[in-house]
C-alpha cells in the first residue's frame, strides 16, 4: 500500500498541482529541510504512519514556532510528517473527491471553507454525479477544469482528492489543488491503464 507521501507524488508524476511540501520522518532535519523551514512562516502539516492508513493528526494552519513542538512530539509517536507551505482551507470554495473508473468519473463535492476531510471522512456531501464518455458540462467551470485534468491521468479505478481556492496556490500556482491519489481497491495500490501496478 502505497503511503500519503508517496500518493502525493504520484499526483506530481501526473504533473498535476499539489503542495510544496517535505516529508520529516526523522528528527535530524537535512539543509534542504531546514531550508525549507526558514524560508517559510506558516505551514500546513499532514501525518501518517507505515503501519496503517487510518485518519491521523492533521494540523491545516500551523506557526514555524508551533511546527517544531507538534513535529518531535509526532516523531515520538511513531508518525511520519508532511510538511508544506501553508494553504489554509478558509480559502476553499470547494473539496471533494473523484472515483476515475474507465471512461467514467464520479464526483463528490462539498461547497465551502473546510478540508476534504468533510467529504471523505464526515460524508458531507453537497452535490455527487457521475460523468461518462460523452458527458455534458457540469455549469461549473471548476469541476469541468477537474474532470478534465483526471480524465487525462494514465491510471484507472482510483480515487483523487482535490480543493479549489479563491486565490492560485500549490507548487505550480493553481486555483486547483490534487492532495493525493489513491487506489480504489483493498490495498490502495494505483493501477495504470494498461492494468499495470503504477510505480513511483
């Protein structure tokens, strides 16, 4: 089963828009590491453990003072930290998920501030429709963007995660932002199109 970290960077192997983010899962921080601590003031931080795939802490908004105390205190319990540039989800206009099966992609979606914890994981849903082969037009500009980029991903049977926000945010400055991407069947593995294993 493929981990958070490494299901974010698969979106970035897809060339899609995701965070600017590190992964500290050692408390002796590297110079890029650092760098990248410095260079920053505020911070979101996501965590995981190898052991299992369960909702673990998340920390949307954090101060660089904050970061340091939360982050040894996460290494102590046996996490894993990803670490980025902070985007703060009072910007969000929408979150939701996308199941791509084939030619055809069903989406959740969740209009508003929040993170797409409120879609995946409290099931607060506002609006949920499939697209097929010759799907229409939503009416919304932002989730035909979204159709549009995961229809182009080369994997199949998988579930994306995704916000967009008022202001271009992301490592490659967009409204819209993919957290990650993870397989849809028990092991979470992502599958190609050709059904092969996607490897990283």
């Amino acid at each position: 089963m493929l981990n958070k970290w490494e299901r974010i960077q698969a979106i970035k192997l897809f060339g899609l828009n995701t965070e600017e983010s590190i992964l500290i899962d050692n408390p002796k921080l590297s110079n890029e590491q650092l760098k990248f601590i410095k260079t920053n003031k505020m911070f979101s931080l996501r965590t995981f453990s190898n052991d299992d795939n369960a909702n673990h802490p998340h920390f949307p908004v954090l101060s660089r003072s904050r970061l340091a105390k939360e982050i040894k205190l996460l290494l102590e319990c046996g996490y894993s930290s990803i670490v980025a540039t902070c985007i703060d989800p009072r910007h969000d206009e929408l979150v939701g998920c996308a199941y791509k099966r084939g030619a055809s992609i069903t989406i959740e979606v969740a209009y508003g501030a929040g993170t797409v914890r409120r879609v995946t994981h409290d099931g607060k849903i506002d609006k949920s429709f499939t697209t097929g082969v010759f799907a229409k037009r939503t009416g919304d500009r932002r989730l035909d963007y979204i159709i549009s980029k995961i229809k182009r991903t080369p994997v199949d049977d998988c579930i994306f995660e995704f916000s967009w926000y008022k202001m271009p945010v992301g490592n490659k400055k967009q409204h819209m932002i993919f957290w990650e991407v993870t397989g849809a069947n028990e092991k979470g593995k992502i599958k190609t199109v050709n059904g092969a294993m996607l490897k990283l």
